[in-house]
C-alpha cells in the first residue's frame, strides 16, 4: 500500500482533538513509542514507516514511505523512521483504590506526558483529569509519555464533583502547605497537582484534607515555584517512600 492523500489528511486532522474524537484515533511518531504501543492491548489502525523500522504489523495496515514521505506526515523536527496511527480505547469506570493523582487544568502537553511517564514509573495506575486539561492523545503527549500511556489509565471527569463522592484523604501540592519531608503520608490517597500558571483553583480547595509543600533550600530563596511535573516527580517520590 502507497502512501495516498486521504492518508496525509487523515494524519494532518488528527492534530486537532476534534477530529481525534470524530474518528476515534490518534497519532504515535518514532520507534520507541510506537513498539510500546504495539506490544499493548490498544488497536492499530495504520502504521507509516520506512523500510529501516522492522514491524510484524499486517500488510493491510503498514503503508511503506519514503524518508521524503515520512517528513511530509511528520509533526518532529526529525522524524524518526515511524508514524502510527492508534484506535483511542473506551474509558473505564475510575478506580481510586492505593495512590491516585488528578490534575486540575494542566494546560501543557509535555507536563502532561512526563506526568503520566511519572505514574507509570512510581506505579500509579489511575490519572484523573478535569475536562479542563489538554488531551492526553495531543501527539505531543503521546511522545512525552514515552509508552507509558498504555499502562496507565487515564479518566477525564468533572473533578470537584468525582471528588465529593469520595472518602479518600486529598492531597495537594500548595506553596504554604505542610512541609512534605516532615509529614507523614497513607498509602491510599490523592494527589492534586494544579494549573501550571494558577495552581489549585476555587472549585477545588474546599475539597482539599492537606496541602503539602516542597520547601526551597536555597540562600536566596527567590524561586517562585517548581515546574508542575517537577513537583510531581519529588511528591510521589515521597508517597511511595513514606
């Protein structure tokens, strides 16, 4: 199979989160990523690739490019031998047993690529998002996440209202909250992470238990605030070593 124009306009309408959900598809680009997602349980529609990427994909669903092609569908500076195209899977119910994280309006795609990675690395199963925050199939999260979107499960929900309906304990990353090395965190909980630029927003702080805060060591002190994926990364470390 050739590479035709229905092929460059489908690829081309996947980077709008309109056309993903009319078509129930979404982009994956380079080698590592697309194996990842190959050897998962998630349903492959096409895979474009040149002759150097070796695949067991059915000729039915690998269309052969050139490395012109490949440029030409591509969204990477330089493209990397592959571009698959992946069926979105049906959301299943939450489940907030163990450790949870839910994000409130995270608005860039590469936080929200390296916050799933994060799960995936400390073994949180469950990312609950607010409607408000970016697609987790935007092609540039899929390349964040490196793979590991397929084995972390991902539930947009109306966050204030999921959280009224649960007993957890609520933890949130806060400025002036409760210094995290000198507190003593469950097992089971979760962990709201807040817009890059606004942190944690009124809806939300009513149904926060405890903020907790990574303090700053340094002479100066004049920091404002720690990338969002960053303080994620140090508070999960400290969940999972509490």
């Amino acid at each position: 199979m050739k590479l035709s124009k229905n092929h460059t306009k489908l690829i081309a309408s996947l980077q709008q989160k309109k056309y993903r959900q009319k078509h129930q598809l979404f982009l994956a680009e380079g080698v590592k990523v697309v194996r990842e997602l190959l050897a998962s349980s998630l349903e492959v529609a096409q895979i474009f690739a040149t002759t150097a990427f070796e695949t067991a994909v059915p000729a039915a669903q690998l269309v052969v490019v050139s490395e012109a092609e490949l440029k030409k569908i591509s969204q990477l500076k330089t493209p990397n031998k592959v571009v698959g195209i992946f069926k979105i899977p049906q959301e299943k119910t939450p489940v907030t047993t163990g450790l949870c994280v839910a994000l409130d309006g995270i608005n860039d795609p590469g936080n929200l690529g390296t916050i799933i990675r994060l799960c995936d690395w400390f073994g949180v199963s469950q990312l609950l998002c607010s409607t408000e925050t970016v697609d987790c199939y935007n092609a540039k999260v899929v390349q964040a996440s490196m793979g590991s979107l397929t084995r972390v499960a991902v539930n947009y929900v109306a966050l204030p209202t999921f959280l009224e309906t649960i007993t957890t304990p609520v933890y949130a990353a806060d400025m002036h909250g409760e210094n995290i090395y000198q507190t003593t965190l469950p097992k089971e909980a979760i962990l709201v992470l807040g817009n890059e630029a606004n942190g944690i927003s009124k809806e939300m702080k009513n149904l926060i238990s405890n903020t907790i805060a990574i303090p700053r060591f340094g002479d100066v002190q004049e920091t404002e605030s720690l990338n969002v994926a960053t303080a994620g990364a140090i508070l999960l470390s400290e969940f999972r070593r509490g």
